[in-house]
C-alpha cells in the first residue's frame, strides 16, 4: 500500500482542497499537485521557505514541528522497504 504524502495527508486533515490550498499559499493547484505526487515517491517537496510558513499557517501546524512530519514518513517507509 503507497503511503500518502505528508503534504496531502495535513491538507487533509485541514479538510481543505488541493484548490484552497493553493490559493492560501499563493502558488497554482498544479504545483500542490506536484508537490503530492514528489511526496508519496518519499521526496521533499522543492518548497521556498516562505511557501512553507504559509503552508503551516494554512494546515494549522507550527513551521518547527515541520521535520518531525518528514521524520515519521522515512521511519515508515524504510519499514516498509525492508
């Protein structure tokens, strides 16, 4: 089973769509798109920093709990790869 993104998985959870999303942090519905597909191939989305303090503020978490998200997804796919 593909795991989702952590993008897509806090957009979620903020019950927001890819398109409200976009329009919160400024950049177009193809690059939240984007930046979901990079993530569930367990690559960093290519974020500017202030892209992702808007994409904080707009899911509700703290720009410094940021890592801890990409943490937990490498503990679990390294899991899964062995």
């Amino acid at each position: 089973m593909r795991k989702k993104s952590i993008v897509k998985q806090l957009r979620e959870d903020a019950n927001l769509t890819q398109s409200q999303l976009a329009v919160a942090i400024g950049v177009a519905t193809t690059t939240i798109s984007r930046w979901e597909q990079l993530g569930n191939k367990g690559t960093e989305p290519a974020m500017t920093a202030s892209e992702w303090m808007r994409f904080c503020r707009a899911v509700g978490i703290q720009w410094s709990d940021v890592p801890k998200y990409f943490i937990y997804q490498t503990s679990e796919l390294l899991e899964h790869a062995s």
